[in-house]
C-alpha cells in the first residue's frame, strides 16, 4: 500500500544529535573495581562519608546480579569494558563564569538548543549542564542563591554542603535498592543538586541538561531535590547523546524529597540515541527515579517523555508516606526501530487520603517493544486511599508490540483503585482522513500521535511541551510495515 | 473537469466497479444515486484517493490529467474534495488546527504564503455562521463525541474553508433530521459555481429536493445503469431501486440477446 511506503520512508529519517565535540579529556582507565571507585571519589577530592559510602555500594553490587524479569532482550553488558569517568579536560578546574568554558563546548550545547546565554533570563531557565561526567555551567546561581535555593552540581553540593548530602543522599534510592542503583552509588561522578527552604517557590524553571560525548563512557549521574516544607520547585531534564556504533550504558538515580506541604514537578525529555534502524548502537538507559512524599500534604508528579535509547529501563516512582500526600505519573514512551522500552511506575500508598494518578501513553513503531509496568500498592494503614491509572498503547504498523503489566496490592479496604487500558492502531482511515484534506501523510502521522499524547504534554512546561512534539514528529520515523 | 471511463476496481480480490463511464463538466451537479452495496461509496473513495481499492482497468482524468497516478494529498491540493459518510475522529487535535493545517497545506501545494492564526480564525468564523455552527466546535477535537448531524456539518465546513473545484459528496444528508438536512442543503447550494463540480452520492432523493441536480444516474453491481435528468430521482423514490433493477436487467438481457442471436440472423 502506497501510505505504508511513504510511512516507511518517513520513519526512517536520521537522528538528529549525532554529533561528536572533539574536546581533550581527563578518562580513568578502563573497568570497575575499588580502586576505580576509590579514584573517583580522589578525583572529586571527597569527604570520608562519600567515599565510604560508595565502596560499600561497590561491594553491595558485587552480590547482585543484572534484573531478568524485564521485557527487554539485549546481550549481556561487560561491565570491565566502560569507562567510568571522563571529563572534559580543560574543565578540570571548575569554570567561573561561562567566558571560561571551552567555546567548542558551547557550541556543542548550541546545537542541542540549549539556552546558555543571557537570552536565558528572557527564557527563564536556569541550566545546569552536565557534559560526560562533570557539570560545566550552572547559570542563575546568584539570583537564586539570594532565595537561599541552592541549585548546583552534585560534586560541589559535596564540598559546600555535605550536611545536606550526607542527610539525604540515599535516603530514597539506598545503594542497596537494585543492581543499577547500587552500580550508580559506586560510582556516579556528577549530576545536580538543588535545595528548596521552606515557604519558597522556585521563580523559574531549573533544568539540566545531559549529554554523553566520549566513547565508551557510561553515564552515571546522581540527582537530588529537596524541597523543603511549603516549597515549591518545577524541574526540567533533557538528554541527548551522539551517535555510536557501540552501546553506550547510562544508569542513573534521582531522588526526589518533598516535606510538608511541599510540591516538586520533574519533567524528562528523554532522546538519548536510540541507535540506527537496524538496531546497531544506541544508549542503554536503566535508571532509578524515585520521590519520597515525607510530609503530609506534599506532591510529586513525574511527566516523561521517552522517545530515544535502544533500551529504556525506568520506573519514576512516588512513595506517598505523608498523609493526604499526592502522587502523578504522565508518560509518553515511545519505540521505533527495535527500541524497546520497559517503564512505568510506582504508587507506594503508606499514608491516610493520599492520591495517585497515572497516565502513561506508550506508542510503538516498526520493529519497536513498548512496555508497561506498574505497581499500585496500599498498605494497611493507608485509609482512604485512591488511585487512578490509565494505559493506552498506540501501534504504527505490524511488526510492533504493545505489552501492559499492571500489579495492584491493595490491604486495606477502604482503598479505591482503577486501571483502565487502551490499545488502538493508526488507522487506515484516519490517515486517509488527513491526507484527503491535503496533509502529507507524515505530518498527519505526528498530528494523530501527539493528539494521542495531547493529555501528558499539558503537564509539561510550555517550552518542553514545544520541544516534545518536535522530537516525537523526528523519532517516528519508520514505524508502519 | 472529471472524464472516467471504462473504471473497473475491485477490493481483496472481489470487483465492485464493473465498467463506469462518467463524465462531469464544471458549474455542474451530477447525482449518483443506487441501493446498498451498489459500488456508491468505493467510488467516492477510489476518486479520492484511498488505497484499499485496486484499480483493474479503466482511465480517469481530472483536468486533464491522469487522476489515479497521484497520491490522495496531491488530488487534495488539487481541488478534490470528499465529505466522508463516516467522518473519522481524530482525538486531541482540536478542529481548529486540523482544518487550519489542511488549508495551510493546500496552501503551501500552490506557493501561497501560510495564513497566520488571526487570519485563519477570521475566515473559518465566517464560514462557520453560513452552515450554522458554533464556535466552540473549533475547541473540540476532530469529530469526537460528534452527533452525526455535527460530523456532516463539520464536513461542509471543511468544504466551504477549503474550496475545492471538484466537491463529492457521500451520503452527506444520511442520518439527518428535515433541519439539519436543510442547513446541510443550503451549503452544498452555497458551494454551487460555475467553476465547480460537484458529484452528490445519495441513496434517497430528499437531498434533491433542496438541491437540484444537473443530472442524475443510478448505479447498480458497479455499472451505471441508467442516467437522466433530475425526474429521474423522483421516478426512483415512487418506484424503488427495483424498477431500474429490473428494467436495467431487462436492458442489458436485451443487449446480450441481440448480441447472441446476430450472428444466428445471419
């Protein structure tokens, strides 16, 4: 058929961030072992407590072994063959200001869109932008700081503020949670840190933005949140990665604190490299995202939207512990080529009236897996308690898969909960619909899904909303057949 | 405008077409009437482009050109237009971006400069008030949660934003109280011109009653079996499809019979 052709064509455009930024860089040698962990923390010239810390995540790892029971197929990961520390060498030192930064460096960040420049005030952004390992601007500082927000890269929230670190630092996702976390708590090298005090709200949006340029380099980068009671912080992620031949692992943890009455939003743009059409190369992202409602009356949400990785491996989960304490999920994952994704969510009801709400539109293309996997779990205690989960899975063509794993625990009666679950293809009819009236097949394509994914990118702040739709327009490429 | 002829096309193996010959000039209105199943909507349908059809012989030309070689959004931008018996949904996109994209990209086909938000919501206003519609209709996404008379609607409301030069028509009145049917008449009156076509496929003639065809045929098993003028849809509605069932049948037995007993006669 003449659509499925054209479709196919479409399908099959190029990524669009494969690009390689020639920069001199500072890499540990080759594999993982204590004296690997031991080096990294040197090099981040550590307090005692971190380095102990990850040699006992190191050794908890060694009795772990990689999960199986994810619907992901892939060869096994030689873990001795990663590079797990690579820094831009001319940053060694810690820029000052962004007149410091490797020019080369900045233009990379130009070409991702990223707003470095002055014209951020405009946009309201403050970046903290990790390249490889090690972050390499953190703008806004000043104005935040006179807030008392203290948004910077881990490694520095390491040496200004070990207090908070050593308090909160795995008090969500211990070492001991699973084999990536704990592979991550060995060795994570950087990622950002941000404080909230209490009573206040976050006047911009803080976003960080990750890129993994040099070969072979896995990408472990710790995040942490704290906002602090009656806060308020909305915070946005993005990711990308160049092109490679060979897979490239990323195994990440955020933790997400939010005390009385405070509220966090965290939104993820996620277009790692998903690997060719053929399903050489590509990233492999098995990351650990977990919020902790501590205090009564606060909010997490999680907005993702998925669209890179060969492999994507993520479960954005709230522990709703604080009474009256609200949990959300929004997901947009979608898998194209022989991407395969494994995602979805947590609910971990602990405490009375607290709430959850998921909605996770999954959408898959040619050869592409797509996964979700939940669990809604009420606990004795939690009265009242009440969840909501819709799934809707959208197929391109043939060949795809649509998988939905929900897992609902529920011990106390007084709990409320309800799953729906949707699949659909894309139809015939409603291309020929669209093209009837004079839109090319690939733009009706992009309209029909980002119409399917419409309820998740009104939870995203407008600017990524904008940058969502574009990068699924892009990563639908070759999915009917 | 449109010259088909000889179009034979069939769906998984099993012919519909058998054998059309229609020709359609500019500034007029051809009705094709028949009962179900006759070929009514596969050739709608296959005029516009949809790939489920094969062709298996026959030509069309539209303006000249060859109309089956060009794919549904090139005979779009080309001024064929369908309104759809069933228009489809199409949740989350409002019909506001939908319509405004499908013009833009009519537009953009004929090297016109896009029309900005304020310009578009101007024009789909103006013509919303002459099918009686309501502005909020633009907010709601394609066609979801339409009532049928809604859908019909929305399709002459795309008919009037975009324009066409050759307008066709599938069983736009079915489903449609006398009201709406009014409202939907007016607009297809509305669109007349005599720069334009249109082809109205109807099964029942109380659409003609508002709108007075140019000419009338009755398709029946894929062949046009008898054409006239707008009488013949009235002849149709007292008769029942029966009438030029049978005298179609009894036509075309003669024809065979005189093909058959020539060749004895002599």
């Amino acid at each position: 058929m003449t659509t499925t052709k054209q479709l196919d064509e479409l399908i099959n455009r190029e990524y669009q961030h494969g690009f390689y930024t020639q920069l001199e860089a500072d890499t540990i040698p080759l594999g993982l072992s204590e004296s690997t962990v031991s080096l990294i923390s040197a090099k981040k010239n550590e307090p005692a407590f971190m380095l102990d810390w990850r040699l006992k995540a190191y050794q908890h790892w060694l009795t772990l072994s990689e999960p199986t029971w994810p619907n992901l197929h892939y060869p096994p990961i030689d873990y001795q063959h990663a590079y797990y520390y690579s820094a831009p060498k001319s940053e060694k030192t810690g820029p000052r200001d962004l007149s410091e930064i490797d020019p080369e460096l900045l233009r990379t960040y130009e070409k991702l869109g990223i707003p470095l420049k002055e014209q951020q005030i405009l946009a309201g952004v403050a970046v903290d932008a990790v390249f490889d390992s090690v972050s390499v601007a953190t703008t806004f500082k000043q104005k935040l700081s006179t807030l008392g927000i203290i948004f910077c890269p881990f490694s520095e929230a390491v040496q200004k503020h070990p207090e908070l670190v050593q308090q909160y630092l795995g008090s969500v996702v211990p070492y001991t949670d699973n084999f990536f976390a704990s592979l991550n708590a060995a060795v994570f090298s950087d990622g950002s840190f941000c404080y909230i005090p209490p009573g206040v709200r976050c006047p911009m949006e803080l976003s960080t933005y990750f890129r993994i340029n040099a070969k072979n380099t896995g990408q472990f980068e710790r995040t942490l949140i704290i906002a602090d009671k009656d806060s308020y912080v909305s915070y946005l992620e993005g990711c990308t990665a160049p092109m490679r031949d060979e897979n490239q692992l990323h195994a990440a943890v955020v933790e997400l604190i939010a005390l009385e009455g405070a509220r966090i939003k965290y939104a993820t743009v996620q277009n790692w490299y998903p690997g060719d059409k053929n399903g050489k190369g590509g990233i492999y992202n098995f990351v650990t995202k977990r919020g902790d409602c501590r205090g009564d009356r606060s909010h997490i949400s999680w907005t993702q939207v998925e669209t890179g990785s060969a492999i994507t491996w993520k479960y954005p989960s709230v522990i709703l512990r604080g009474n009256s304490s609200v949990g959300e999920f929004y997901s947009v994952a979608l898998t194209n080529h022989y991407q395969q994704a494994d995602t979805g969510t947590k609910m971990i009801h602990i405490g009375r009236d607290t709430k959850s709400t998921v909605l996770s539109k999954g959408i898959s293309a040619g050869h592409g897996q797509n996964t979700y996997r939940g669990l809604i779990k009420v606990l004795s205690g939690a009265e009242n308690a009440r969840n909501y989960t819709q799934c809707d899975s959208l197929l391109l063509g043939s060949k795809c898969g649509a998988h939905t794993f929900p897992y609902i625990e529920v011990k106390n009666h007084s709990a409320k909960v309800e799953h729906e679950a949707s699949t659909s293809r894309i139809g015939e009819d409603q291309l020929f619909y669209c093209t009837q009236r004079g839109i090319p097949p690939e733009d009706a394509v992009s309209m029909i899904v980002s119409g399917f994914c419409k309820a998740v990118f009104q939870e995203l702040p407008m600017e990524f909303a904008v940058e969502a739709q574009k990068l699924l327009g892009v990563s639908l490429e070759g999915g009917t057949g | 405008m449109l010259s088909i002829k000889n179009l034979h096309a069939s769906i998984d193996g099993k012919e519909i077409l058998r054998g059309i010959d229609l020709e359609v000039k500019a500034g007029e209105v051809h009705a094709i009437m028949g009962p179900n199943a006759s070929g009514k909507t596969t050739l709608a349908q296959l005029l516009a482009g949809r790939a489920i059809y094969t062709v298996t012989a026959g030509i069309v030309q539209y303006l000249g050109r060859d109309l089956l070689s060009m794919t549904p959004e090139q005979r779009a931008c080309e001024g064929v237009f369908l309104a759809f018996q069933y228009p489809v949904e199409i949740p989350g996109i409002s019909n506001a971006l939908f319509l405004k994209t499908a013009l833009n990209a009519v537009r953009k086909y004929h090297l016109l400069p896009e029309l900005d938000a304020m310009d578009f919501l101007s024009l789909v206003r103006e013509r919303m008030k002459r099918v009686g519609m309501d502005d909020a209709m633009l907010l709601r996404a394609v066609n979801e949660g339409f009532s049928g008379g809604e859908k019909k609607r929305n399709e002459i409301l795309q008919l009037s934003v975009l324009q066409p030069r050759l307008a066709i028509l599938d069983e736009t009145d079915s489903g449609l109280d006398i009201d709406a049917l009014k409202l939907i008449a007016d607009g297809i009156n509305d669109m007349r011109d005599p720069a334009r076509a249109i082809i109205l496929v109807t099964h029942y003639q109380r659409l003609l009653d508002y709108v007075v065809p140019d000419f009338v045929h009755v398709l029946s098993q894929g062949r046009i079996v008898k054409s006239g003028g707008a009488d013949l849809a009235k002849n149709l509605e007292r008769h029942g499809y029966s009438w030029v069932d049978t005298d179609a049948i009894a036509s075309l037995a003669t024809q065979a019979n005189q093909a058959t007993q020539a060749p004895q006669a002599h």
